[in-house]
C-alpha cells in the first residue's frame, strides 16, 4: 500500500502544477470528452449543406428516398428547417444510378416470378406501336407493350463516372429494358388538354415531339365536344377539325371529347385552370403525366411514369419567392377520389387562384416531388444575371448552352416579349432579348442571346410544319389585310 501511494505520488509530481486543484483537472477531463465528440461527428460525416441543391437530391435518390414535399418545405425556400425526408420506396440505392452504358434502373422493383427475389426495373425505348381501343372513337390503333429481356447484363453502377460536378438527379430516358417481364405502356399517358384553337396547335406540337422522340406511352388529347372531328382528314371543314384529325392519324392520340367548364371569379376566368386539373379525371391510365402546352419537349421523360407511387408529382417553382410546387409538369395517379378532392377545394375556396395555386395548396404537404434540373428550364432564365436559384448551388457557372442540352422540357415564360407563337416587332426582340455580356477572356460572350434565339427559331419552323400557315399569327395577319383590301 506505501509503495502504491509513493508511486502516486510520483506521478502527480510529473504533472503540470495547473492539473493538481480539482477545477483544473475537471476542465481538462471537458476539453478532452469534447475534442472525442468532435472526432467522432466528422466521422458520421454529418452533412450541413444546401438541402435544396440538386447534389443533395441526387445522394438522397442514391439512398433510395425521394422528397415528400411536406418533410423540407419551408416558407422562405424550403431550406430554414431540415428533417430527412420520408422513404416512400423500398428500391435499393442502385436503383437510381444511371450507368455509361446509357442503362438506367428505375426506382422501383418488381417480383421475380422464378426466383421470388427483387429485380430492377429497366426502361427500353423502342418505335411506337398503337394504342389499345379503350377510347375507340377517334384512336389509331398501336401496340405500346414492351417485352423485357434478361437482366444479366446489366452494368454495375459501380462505372458510374464520379467526375460530374453535379450529376443527374433522375435517372435518364434509356434506350433498353432488361427484365423478365412486361411493362403494358397503355397504363401510361403523355395527356394534352384544349381550349381554344391557338392552344390547340401548341398541344399538337408536344404530341408530335413526344412522338417523334420516341416515347411508348398513350397520347391524349382532350377537347371540346363541339369541335367535330372527321372520320377521314381530307373531310375537315375547319382547321381545328384537320388538327384534331391530325392527331389522331399522324401521332396516334386518343381524342376525347369534354365539357370545357368555366369557373368565374371576379375577373378570374377559370376554364384553362380547371379544364387542366380533368388529368386527374383519367382513370383509364395508371399514371399520366401533363406537360404545359407552352413550352418545347428536347427529350422523352417517359421514366416518371416510374417514379414510387404518389397521387401527384411535381418539381418546385426554383424561380418563385416563395417556392412553390410548379404544376408546369404534373406527373399524377388519377382517381376518382383525388378529382372529387379537387373539385371540393375549387367549390369551397372563392380565392384559391389558378392551377398552380389550386395544386400547391391541395399538394403543398404530400407531393412527391423530383428536381427542377434537367426536367424544367425557363426561357426567363436566359436574360437573368443569377443562376443559383436554376442551378441550385452558388459554385457552378452557368452555361446556356449546357442548360439547353439536358433539359427535357422549356417553358416560355419571358414577359415582357410575347409567347414565340405572338410575332413581336423586331425591334422589341432586339431591345429585350438576352443581352452579350463582356468577359475577360474572349470577348463578348453571346451564349444567352444565341439559345434562347435558336429556341424561339425552332418553336417558329416547327408550328408551321405542323399546324401549317392556318395557325401562323404572321400569315394570318397578312391574309387578314388582303380581304380587307
């Protein structure tokens, strides 16, 4: 017992004379057990970052969740407070990787019937086939089933490239299918609703993009029961009734005729708004997706049709103060309960606005909802100076011409120029279209100015191919002053 107090002894006389009081040695001890804490937070490598930037979306797909709108969503940019969003898939991270081979497994799985055991599931693009006659009337007959091969040869997402600043955050439209099943496509639908013959030329111009890129799901489009389609083309008496035709004939789309309702509130005209949210009315299809008529479709995006199951699926307004759901793109399971949901909203609330306003707050807590980039641009964006709200991060430069390239679809939204199908007068498109900027290095730097002419080129060639001179606001102006004369 000596021995072990001389020893103790000498071991407090090597230390420092600041540990011998009791207070010094407690505030040691503290110092110690809070440097070991800190050691071991940055070792669960706690994330602080921007939750809304697309980086963060993309390894929270890689975790195998995808954002309920209600779990980040804040008043002032949905970023004041974070809790981790809730998993609504039961996918493996993997899921969501897309591969340099262009394979990409979708978020989702389907049981194999042979092995009992989860098995990813591809997407293939393939040529258009027919629709099924689940709405006879006015449908040219396609067949939209896709057989699916063996998944064997699929490549591991392990080749993933890992030098991408920022990745895509949805896995992208593919051009095959492995698997040892079928996807029935005639359970999807691109849907396009009309109201009147100038939107009815921008409808027909997103079906026939979506056609010509090749997507495998059904093409509607909803109508006005008074326009009168003909049984042969050559028979149309108006040019609403050759574009209806048209449709029908060229692009495959099922027309279905509807009673356009009108709701008035104030000085508040109702019919595009309501006759938009009739989506939810299609319960022929297991999933539809409407996409505005004003804008280009430069991609397919039939891999939403996969997204986990939710009534309704948008990405955010990145470009609104506050955020708020963006119904530009609405991806939704109809039903008749969800309709009758939004039939009562609309009939109980006098101010609840249009239908960006009208799914906000129906969704605001409970849509799932996928990332603005790479599926949502706005032509605004061209002739801004602050991209971070677009790109979603303060560090990456913007680059018009790379926005372009992977976007699958650009909304006209450019006040105070027209829409691209409203001729304006040319020195108004020159005062008021994106600006050249200088730079350091090179000169002028005039990539705004070029995409967004080049866009608003494109949209012009192609509304006279396919609606033809009868929807061209210029030629129309100039027959109209010839009668006159």
């Amino acid at each position: 017992m000596a021995a072990i107090e001389h020893n103790a002894q000498s071991v407090q006389g090597h230390l420092p004379a600041m540990l011998k009081s009791r207070r010094m040695r407690t505030v040691f001890l503290m110092m110690f057990l809070f440097c070991v804490v800190m050691y071991t937070l940055s070792l669960l490598a706690i994330d602080i970052h921007d939750y809304s930037s697309p980086q963060h979306v993309y390894e929270k797909l890689k975790n195998g969740t995808f954002y309920h709108s209600g779990d980040n969503y804040q008043e002032h940019h949905g970023i004041d407070h974070i809790t981790l969003p809730k998993p609504v898939s039961s996918a493996s991270p993997d899921d969501y990787l897309r591969t340099h081979n262009g394979k990409v497994k979708l978020p989702g799985m389907l049981q194999s019937e042979s092995s009992q055991q989860q098995t990813p599931v591809y997407l293939q693009t393939e040529a258009v086939g027919a629709t099924s006659d689940q709405m006879k009337p006015t449908s040219a007959p396609v067949s939209r089933t896709t057989q699916l091969s063996d998944p064997s040869s699929i490549t591991s997402s392990a080749n993933l490239d890992s030098t991408s600043t920022v990745p895509n955050p949805l896995p992208t439209y593919t051009d095959h299918v492995n698997n040892d099943t079928e996807i029935d496509w005639s359970s999807f639908a691109y849907v396009q609703y009309v109201t009147n013959p100038t939107y009815l030329c921008n409808s027909l111009m997103i079906l026939e993009s979506l056609y010509r890129l090749g997507t495998q799901a059904d093409l509607v489009m909803l109508y006005p029961r008074q326009w009168k389609v003909p049984a042969l083309r050559e028979d149309a008496e108006t040019p609403e009734s050759s574009q209806l035709a048209k449709a029908r004939d060229e692009y495959g789309a099922k027309l279905v005729p509807i009673e356009v309702q009108s709701y008035d509130r104030g000085d508040i005209t109702w019919t595009d708004s309501f006759t938009k949210l009739l989506l939810f009315n299609q319960t022929q299809y297991k999933r539809v997706i409407h996409l505005d008529s004003d804008g280009t479709v430069k991609k397919p995006m039939d891999e939403l049709f996969h997204l986990p199951s939710a009534a309704c699926a948008m990405p955010r307004g990145y470009w609104l103060d506050p955020i708020q759901l963006a119904s530009i793109i609405i991806v939704a399971e109809p039903s008749a309960e969800e309709f009758a949901r939004i039939q009562d909203y609309i009939n109980t609330h006098e101010d609840s606005g249009f239908d960006m306003d009208i799914m906000d707050s129906i969704y605001h807590d409970s849509a799932l909802i996928f990332p603005h980039r790479n599926y949502l641009l706005l032509t605004g964006e061209f002739r801004g100076d602050q991209h971070a709200k677009y790109l979603g991060n303060e560090y990456e430069e913007w680059n018009a011409t790379k926005a372009v390239e992977e976007t699958r679809y650009i909304h006209w939204s450019e006040w105070p120029l027209p829409k691209p199908w409203i001729r304006p007068h040319e020195v108004d498109l020159k005062n008021k279209q994106p600006k050249c900027h200088d730079t350091d290095k090179e000169g002028e730097d005039c990539r705004n100015r070029d995409a967004y002419l080049a866009l608003r080129e494109d949209f012009t060639r192609r509304r006279k191919e396919v609606c033809g001179r009868e929807f061209d606001h210029e030629d129309r102006a100039k027959r109209s002053m010839g009668t006159k004369r």
